[in-house]
C-alpha cells in the first residue's frame, strides 16, 4: 500500500558516519531517517515500511553552526550495577566537566516528499489488514497525529508533516541529473558482524531520489 507525505522544518542534519568529531550532514535526507519520520508517526509490529522515493523540493543551503554536546553518557555496566546492588554509584554525569562544542555543518530551510509502501508482517494479528493501517495512517498524517515528534536527523530539529494529494505533480528545486555521492541507505540489524551499515549512490534525476531497486552496498 503506497503513502505519499510532505516532510519540512527550518533546520535539518542527517550527519555522515564517516565524520567522527564534527558534525556533516548528506545533501538530503536519508531513507533510513524517512523511515524513521514514518514509524513515528504510526508505528505497529505488523507492518515494515520501506521508502521508495524521496522529492527535494527546495534548494539544497546549509549553515556552519556550532552546539553544545556532551562526550560521555552513562555506560550499561554501571546500570546493570546500580540495579543489583541498589546503590547509584556512576549514574549521573556532571555536564560542566563533559560539555564540548562541536561545529556543524546542517540543512536550512529543507522540504521533501517521501513516497513509501509499507508490507505486512508475521507479527501483525489475524484482524489486521492492508486497508486498516492505510486507513489509520492516512487519518493520522490528515490530523497531524504521531507517536513522538518526528525529527530532521537531530532531535534539536522537529519536522512538520502532512498528506500529500497523489493527483497534484511534486514541485522539486533541480532539473536533469545531480549526483549526491555515497549516502546511508539503512541498517542491517542482522549482519554477519552485528550491526552493519548499507549505502547507496544517491542521483537525484529531475529532483528525485529513486529508490526502487537501488543498488545497496555494506
């Protein structure tokens, strides 16, 4: 069943992995964080969504920022610790100590529209059905409904989202072919090594990113 939204908001950061220290964000939203924007605004165990195209219907602009971070966070030894000996030893951080700032590199003034289909799962249950979740979701895009606010890559970075008319034609910002490099495609959770992640060559042709049987790499 397909979905097609309208994603947007001031500010946005999908940050590279390849950069450790600062902060770079890709060119455009990933699909793994379009996935993520989808499952926050309706999330069930009998469904998996999956992004088949992304619009990018404004200018790609950016801006150096820089922000307030911390460098360390409470390890899961010491909470595991904490709960068998019921003491709070090392379950706190000082952030005057740990406080860095970091530049970044992030997305202003971004508008995309995501076009995905979701498929049902082994986990959904027996009155469970296609039109069901198509009906409950389009409902919740239509209200402005979701579980937790959906985000532009960064918490700091709410996004905005509403249904889009399938008739009207997706207003994009580039003509012709613009070739956007390697970008985050998603993360297989069940690698061979653990978590891995999978990318893809990102062209947008005539301001879409196709995603229907890309080529993904590890």
């Amino acid at each position: 069943m397909s979905i097609m939204f309208e994603v947007w908001g001031d500010y946005a950061a999908f940050n590279r992995p390849e950069f450790k220290t600062e902060r770079v964000t890709y060119d455009c939203i990933t699909p793994s964080a379009a996935r993520g924007i989808m499952e926050a605004i309706y999330w069930h165990p009998g469904l998996k969504y999956y992004i088949d195209g992304i619009y990018v219907c404004n200018p790609i602009k950016t801006a150096n920022v820089r922000r307030n971070e911390v460098k360390e966070k409470i390890s899961a030894d010491s909470v595991k610790n904490a709960m068998k000996k019921g003491r709070t030893d090392k379950l706190y951080i000082y952030t005057s100590d740990v406080i860095v700032q970091r530049a970044a590199l992030v997305l202003k003034d971004v508008r995309y529209v995501i076009e995905a289909h979701f498929e049902m799962t082994e986990r959904a249950n027996e009155s469970d059905n296609p039109g069901k979740f198509q009906d409950i979701i389009r409902r919740r895009l239509e209200k402005g409904q979701c579980f937790h606010m959906p985000y532009l890559g960064v918490r700091e970075f709410p996004a905005s989202f509403r249904i889009w008319d399938n008739k009207k034609i997706v207003p994009t910002a580039y003509k012709g072919k613009k070739d956007l490099g390697y970008m985050l495609y998603d993360l297989d959770f069940d690698g061979e090594s653990g978590i891995e992640p999978m990318f893809f060559r990102a062209v947008l042709e005539d301001g879409k990113l196709n995603l229907k049987n890309c080529e993904v790499l590890k």
